[in-house]
C-alpha cells in the first residue's frame, strides 16, 4: 500500500502501516467528497495534552476528521460515538505528537544529496578527500562546479584542505570544501577568483579570509565571508547553484523520507533564500513535499517581504513563512562564536568572529520587529547571545505594540544566569541543539574547555526559568534522529561515552516537550500542533516502545515504526 492509500474497512494494525480486514465492511462517508471518521487506538497515546504533564489515563484512542483531532478518550467510547467510523489498531505500539525539529536545512540536502560527500565515514573510506574531489572533476565539463559538503578537517587522513591542495585537484573546475558547519568553506584558486578575493583583499565585514604564511590566500573563507558568496543578494547571479529544478525536486522527495523515517512529521528550514524557497513550491505543486515546513528567510531577503507586505505567519499549514534568519557569531562546533572570555578559535585568534556590526544588527532586528515579525538570530556565544538581547529589547521598547512576538535565538548555546533570567522576561524563545553533545562533545571541550562545555545546549536551566523551548538537530551540522537528541537531553552522554553537565540533564517527557509542543511554540504554531488533542492537527509518530518507560540509555534504539501528517501516513518501516 502507498502512502497516499488508505483502507475503507476497520482494520488492525501492526504500527507499520500494515492494515488487516477485521470483518466490518460498512463504507459509510467513504463516497467520492465526502471525509470519514476514522479511530486510531495503540498501547499507549502518550498525547501531551495535560498541562504539567498529568496522566493521561483514559486515552486509548483518538478520533480524525480529514487532517484534524476531533476527539480523544476511550476505545468503546469512541466506537460508540463514531460508530460508523474506520477503525486502525495500532496493537502494541506507542503513539507520541509527531516530531518537530525547529532548526534544520532540508532543502539545502536536496543539493548535499547530489554533491560530493566529505563526512568523516567517506573520506575514511576513500582515504581521505583527494580522491573522491579528484573523481567528481574528471567526471564533470570543463569549468563546471565540483562542490563538496560535511567536510570536517580534523577527520581527513590526507590532512586540512587549503587552496593548494585544491589546485592539485583541478585548476580547470572552480572546487569548493563545505565544513560540517556550513559556517566556513575552503575553495581552490579558480573558486576565490569567482568569488572576487584576491590576495591583496582586506577581510570582508563580518567574515575572514585565511592565510598562509606568506600572507597569501589559503583558500579557507569563514562566516560572513562565505555566507556573503553563499546567499547573494537579490538579483545578483548565484555563485553556485549547479542544479536544476528538476534535479533537485526528486533529491528532495528523498530528504522527506530521510526525515519521516525518524519520525519527524514537521520542521523549521532555518535558513531559506529565494533558491530554497523556490524548491520548496515546486516540491508541493509536484506532491512531494509531505512534510510541514516553517521557514526563516534570511535577512539578506527581509526587505523584498515587507515590500508586499508579507510578515511571519503568512502561509498554510503546510508551508508558512515563520521569521527572518539573522547571525551574530559564528559556529559552536566549528569555533568561531563570539564569547565573553577567551578560546582558540578555528581562525587562530583567540575569539570568534562578530558576523554583523552591533548598528547593523540592531537597525535589521527593529525593522523585522517593527513590521510584525520574528526574529531568529543565530547566537552560540555568550557575548553574542547577550547582543542578540540588547537590540530584542530595545525593539519591544520602541515598538510595544509588537512586544508579544516571541523572537528566538538560535542555538543560545552558552548563557549563564543573568542572561537566562532576561531570555524569560524578554518571551525569547531558545532553540538549542538537542544532539550536539553526543556529536560534538570532544570539539566542545577542545575550544572552550570542560566547563564551559558542560555548560553548552541548558536545557535544564531554559526549563527551570520557565522558558519554551524548541528541539533543534541543526542537520546537517548535527545528527537528525530526534530520539538520539531525546536521549543525549536526558543523559548529556556523549558519542565517547563521557558524560558532559549532568546538571542539565532533563525527563524524557520534558525532552519530548521540547521536539513537540515546544517547536511549535517555537514558529507560532502551538495552537495548530505539538499535541494530540481535539482542534489540533492529526501529525503523529508510531513509535515500538515507551520512551518514557524504557531506560533512557535505550531510547534513541526505539524503532520508528510509521509517521502520520494529517491522519495520513507519509512513512513506514
């Protein structure tokens, strides 16, 4: 059976999606435009509808309308009041609100898919970067792109990239490394000679631009310097680009199954540009976009939005406009945030870079805020978070009749006391990575020593300040699964096995919170998903066990068994 089919009898189920005929043939409602009822019930619903986390004793099933909740309560109950109703058993699954990952890059994976892969487990596999940048040039015209994406410097066999070791690779084709980050890149001499650097260049605003010894271009762009390359201004010809639509709308379909598969019925696209933007209409005009999805426009677009007068919220419940993409600092993992006391930074400065001026920061946060609009400012640093405050609260100062928008902060990676305390009383929405310390955790100690990095992603001090918070994976900087990132929250265990700040250590149902009613919150969305209530949208995930039964060590081992948008299932095992 297809996703898009559906059975028109009752049925059982065995959480898969794999339907049996359980006698009842009646096909009430099932007429050409005409919806029906239909009742799912499973071990366990574990709906997040009870304020403070109650029991929810007496949910055995819930009852669909089209793609919305129309009722929660009892089997029999149901049955009773919906008697013509098509029924699903789920059996002895466990049912939670569909994941939502408020911070991730699905439409830039439609072009990671089709480029060359640098992830550690490749280059370990090919020996290193060399040969895998070597092939896809000889396997490409003449002058045409080669880009590769997920490259991590410290996992090359062959060494870190420079402009000379890409020379060796093709002088004919402009070559591109993309860090894991995605907040640095390394080019060869024809790629910086069409980005327009030269050796005699001073830094670019906002960015830096790696030398050698001899003072000369290393080939290595960091922040505002490849982002400014990255998303060009409007109107301005992309510097890369090398697919087309109909190259990347069938990459896409794949990403969306990527991400159904861990049980993610929602996200957040945390930084789109007129490119993503296109892929994504062209993704739903063609039915392959099956997700729902907010965006965050970055800022560089800000100003061709307000022009028609379009704000956060503008949308449906499939594809929405929810803020405007900002950054302050650079990367967590990578090194390059901006903090209050010295690290090594990747750059080899003992700080990281300042991405905008604190003018133009704050001039950009109170024309978003001004217009009705969300801000998502990428901070990691506690200086940069601290900045990202200042100019928040100087906009709702200005302008009060605004002062109810809940902008967010991005990652909010390392923050103490003081500015936890104004993150609540600003109505600031933190997003911290949820899997970072697992991935990451080594890196993290590595620049800003142990206790700051036991400090990173403080999920226990956001909720004990009584913030919302949103579950963020950041993929493909950090790992997608949301079950990994639940149990790296509740256990601060990392990929070595080391435990980093058991002190913001948090349940697995406050965990489950945060990838569900908290990113909703997150995009303004809170009153149309996150829980599995009456009024609410039928987005579910079919999990194998009890995540908030098993031990926490085994919860990202829980199988995904099928994942639900709308009462439709869109993934199975």
């Amino acid at each position: 059976m297809s996703a898009a089919e559906e059975p028109t009898t009752e049925t059982t189920d065995d959480g898969r999606g794999n339907h049996m005929n359980t006698g009842n043939t009646s096909t009430e409602g099932s007429c050409s435009g005409q919806q029906r009822v239909r009742i799912f019930r499973a071990r366990r619903i574990i709906t997040l509808a009870r304020p403070g986390g109650g029991p929810e004793a007496g949910t055995e099933a819930f009852a669909t309308l089209g793609d919305r909740i129309v009722a929660a309560g009892g089997w029999d109950e149901l049955r009773s009041r919906f008697p013509d109703a098509e029924r699903t058993d789920l059996g002895d699954a466990v049912v939670v609100p569909g994941f939502n990952d408020a911070h991730c890059h699905p439409a830039g994976l439609a072009d990671t898919r089709l480029r060359v892969s640098l992830t550690a487990s490749a280059m370990a596999a090919a020996g290193g970067s060399h040969g895998l940048l070597t092939d896809r040039a000889r396997a490409t015209a003449p002058g045409g792109w080669v880009i590769a994406e997920g490259y991590d410097p410290a996992a090359d066999p062959q060494g870190r990239l420079t402009r000379a070791a890409l020379d060796a690779v093709s002088r004919e084709h402009p070559v591109i490394a993309v860090h894991f980050s995605c907040h640095m890149a390394v080019g060869n001499s024809r790629a910086l000679e069409l980005a327009g650097y030269h050796d005699t260049d001073a830094d670019p605003s906002g960015g830096t631009l790696g030398r050698d010894t001899d003072g000369r271009l290393d080939g290595w762009m960091f922040e505002g310097a490849w982002f400014d390359q990255w998303y060009r201004p409007s109107g301005v010809p992309e510097l890369l680009g090398e697919f087309t639509l109909d190259e990347l709308v069938p990459s896409f379909a794949e990403v969306c199954r990527d991400f159904h598969a861990t049980g993610i019925t929602s996200w957040c696209d945390a930084l789109v540009s007129p490119r993503e933007l296109k892929l994504y209409q062209e993704a739903a005009g063609r039915g392959v976009l099956t997700a729902r999805v907010g965006m965050l426009v970055w800022h560089r677009y800000f100003e061709d939005l307000a022009r028609v007068g379009l704000r956060s919220g503008f949308g449906d419940a499939h594809l929405r406009l929810v803020g405007v993409k900002m950054m302050i600092d650079g990367a967590l993992a990578g090194g390059t945030c901006l903090c209050r006391l010295p690290y090594p930074s990747q750059t080899g400065a003992d700080n990281g870079i300042q991405v905008m001026t604190d003018e133009e920061f704050a001039a950009t946060v109170r024309a978003v805020h001004s217009a009705g609009s969300r801000v998502a400012v990428h901070a990691n640093g506690d200086l940069a978070v601290g900045k990202v405050l200042d100019a928040i609260e100087a906009a709702r100062a200005e302008y009060p009749a605004y002062a109810g928008t809940n902008h967010r902060i991005e990652h909010c990676s390392l923050v103490d006391d003081d500015l936890v305390t104004r993150i609540a009383a600003a109505g600031v929405t933190p997003v911290p990575f949820g899997a970072f310390l697992h991935e990451h955790g080594s890196k993290l100690r590595g620049y800003y020593g142990d206790e700051r990095a036991a400090s990173a992603c403080a999920h226990r001090k956001f909720l004990d300040a009584g913030i919302s918070v949103g579950g963020s994976s950041d993929h493909p900087a950090g790992p997608l699964p949301p079950l990994l990132a639940i149990r790296t929250m509740v256990t601060r265990t990392t990929g070595d096995g080391e435990v980093l700040g058991p002190e913001q250590r948090v349940t697995a149902r406050e965990a489950l919170e945060v990838y569900t009613t908290g990113s909703a919150h997150a995009t303004g969305e809170a009153h149309l998903k996150g829980r599995l209530a009456p009024g609410l949208l039928a987005d579910f995930t079919v999990l194998g066990d009890d995540l908030l039964a098993v031990a926490p060590e085994r919860i990202a081992d829980i199988p995904v068994l099928s994942t639900w948008v709308g009462a439709r299932r869109v993934w199975q095992v």
